[in-house]
C-alpha cells in the first residue's frame, strides 16, 4: 500500500497486518523516519526499510510518501555493516530450513565500499538455494547518509538481508545493446577502472564515446555521457551487466557506482526509448507466462529513469497493463527506483546491475 507520510499515530493505523514490514521511503520524506521507527517500537511492530530516489504504484512514480507491505510469514530478517575493507554481520545470517523453495530480499547502501563483496558472502552462504532480488538504498545525488533502517533506526554503511520460505520468479531486463567491438578492463581497484586495454580509462572510453556522439568529448560523465552511453561486462546467455561511470578520476581513471572486475570484457552500449520499454514489457510478459501474479515487486534504476525522461511513465505502463492483461483485471505493481539493481534466478551468481529493471513475485 502507499500512503503520504502523516503525524505515526495517523499512519501507523493503515500499515497492513504481519510479523515483519517492509517500508519503501522515497528521500524527500526521509527526515520522518526516525520518528516513525520510534512509533514502530512503541507499539512492538517489527519493520525493515530503505530511503529510495522515488516509489512506483501501478503506472506511476511517486516522489514523495512510502510503501508498506507486510512480507509473507516466515521470513526473517538479519542486519550487516558494510565499512572498511570487510562486512560484519549484526545478526546471525538465517537459516533456510528444509530443502523447499527461499527467497532473499537485498537492501544494501549504494554508497557501501563492499557491496560486491557483501554479495559474493550471500552467494557462497547460499549458492543457488536461494533466489534473490533488492536494489541499492540511496538520495538521488548519491550524497552520504544513512539510508536503510529498522525500527530500531538508521543503519550507517549498512545492508538489510531477508529470507523467507517461498519461491519467486525474478525477470531482468534493460533493453541496451552492445555497439562497437570489445574491450578489457586491465587493471581495476573496486569501482575504478584505471585502464582499458592498458590505456588510461578516461582518455579510452571519452574516445569510444566520440566515435558516436562526437558533442559529447568534453561533457561530464554524470549526467551526460553516461545516459547514452554506459558501458556493460559482458555476459553469455543472459543480460549483460550494465556500469555507470560517474567521474573521472584525478589519475584519468574512471569511477564507477559499481564493481567492475579486473579483466572483464566490456561493451559500449546504446539504447533509445522503444527499446527499453520493450524490454520492461518483455520482462512483464515473461513473469506473467507461468502464472499471472497478484502482486509484483518493482524495482527499477533511478538512472535509467533519468534517461528515459518523459518516456518514464511508458515504460511503467507497459509493465502494469501487461501484468493486469494476463490477470484479466487489476494487478499490483509496487516498488522503487534503487541505485544498483540485485538479482538473480536461483541458477547463476547474484549480479549487481545498473540502468536495469528487475521485476519479482512470490508466492506467498
């Protein structure tokens, strides 16, 4: 459900019933949280929850307000710190019992230093027992605070990790093509590619870029190159992996939102409008073929949002009128934009993703 944030004692009367709520608050309403996790605690409720660039109900991104939904019985919930060079684990991670169908919900600061890391932790707790999907929390200028929290409060440098016992179909998607040839990430630190096929990295992908957009030689990486042209690890036989570079670094490397493992291939991709909204559809379609569900998780990258502009709300479209056409009536549609996009099948390694939308149901 979505609500405008109100006075706790107004709102707290509409959040539904259940052991353990999931808050989805957009960032111009984040100066709330504190007292409402307060109210949370005074009346026993356990809640998980993220500040997010902007919400989605249906067809619709929301700028202000949050989304309550109360997660299916049986999952649990477990915190992580993400500072320095390595994770700590707040809570004992959960146990998945049984050899049935579980699911993970991942929350993690974008600005986290080891994310990636923190990912390849789940991965090899779990391996492909689990299925996964989340988004990273974050303000839209990416600036330093706080942003996942309990009802205990805010979590610095945090993540929030939830399981349950039910299954999910997750679908990926992002519509970008590669163009040009390949090329190689030769020396890596994290986030930073400081050369592409042993050339400085700046230098390198500005000259890609030009080839193609010759105007944009000189303009910014953020928010400028990166909206036409971001460049992708290449993946056979599933989506490529999308990177968005944000700045050149002072050693004419390039900075990135997320990892990019050393020597991976990459590509340099392009995408219009069409081909995005068609991929939102076909992601919509493939998670309707099995079994139209009642409700869908949305999350979709606020970057992506960004590029697609006043073609945003098509792309929102598409997915709710193809969901509600397989259900032959109205089906729910709630989310977030994120910044990084968490997903995987239960059959490959977690992948972090940008400029991609990751749509998800379970069945509980």
């Amino acid at each position: 459900m979505y609500a405008e944030f109100r006075e706790p004692e107004h709102l707290l009367p509409q959040f539904p019933p259940g052991a353990l709520l999931l808050l989805l608050v957009s960032h111009t309403d984040a100066a709330h949280v504190p007292a409402l996790c307060a109210a949370l605690r005074a009346e026993g409720r356990r809640a998980v929850g993220g500040v997010f660039p902007g919400l989605i109900q249906g067809g619709t991104s929301l700028a202000a307000g949050l989304i309550a939904e109360a997660l299916p019985e049986g999952f649990t919930r477990a915190r992580v710190r993400l500072e320095g060079p390595h994770l700590e684990w707040l809570d004992p991670p959960p146990v998945v019992d049984g050899d049935g169908p579980a699911t993970a919900l991942i929350f993690p600061d974008c600005n986290a230093c080891c994310v990636s890391s923190f990912l390849a932790d789940l991965f090899d707790r779990y391996a492909n027992r689990l299925t996964y999907c989340g988004g990273g929390a974050g303000y839209p200028d990416l600036r330093d605070a706080p942003v996942v929290f309990t009802e205990d409060g805010f979590l610095n440098r945090g993540a929030l990790v939830l399981i349950g016992p039910h299954r999910t179909r997750v679908e990926v998607r992002h519509g970008w093509r590669r163009t040009g040839p390949g090329f190689v990430a030769t020396r890596t630190s994290g986030t930073v590619v400081h050369e592409f096929d042993w050339e400085p990295a700046a230098a390198f992908y500005r000259r890609a870029v030009a080839n193609y957009a010759p105007e944009l030689l000189d303009r910014p990486f953020f928010p400028d190159i990166n909206a036409r042209y971001p460049v992708a690890i290449a993946r056979a036989g599933s989506e490529d992996v999308i990177r968005d570079p944000v700045r050149e670094t002072e050693d004419g490397g390039v900075l990135f939102l997320s990892d990019v493992p050393e020597n991976s291939v990459l590509h340099l991709m392009t995408a219009d409008a069409d081909d995005m909204v068609g991929a939102a559809r076909g992601a919509a379609q493939s998670l309707a073929s099995v079994e139209s569900p009642r409700c869908a998780l949305i999350l979709d990258c606020g970057s992506r949002a960004n590029v697609l502009a006043e073609h945003f709300g098509a792309e929102l479209g598409a997915v709710a009128s193809t969901l509600s056409a397989a259900r032959g009536g109205p089906a729910c549609l709630e989310g977030a934009l994120v910044l990084g996009e968490i997903a995987s099948d239960g059959e490959g390694r977690i992948a972090l993703y940008n400029k991609t939308l990751v749509l998800a149901a379970f069945d509980g």
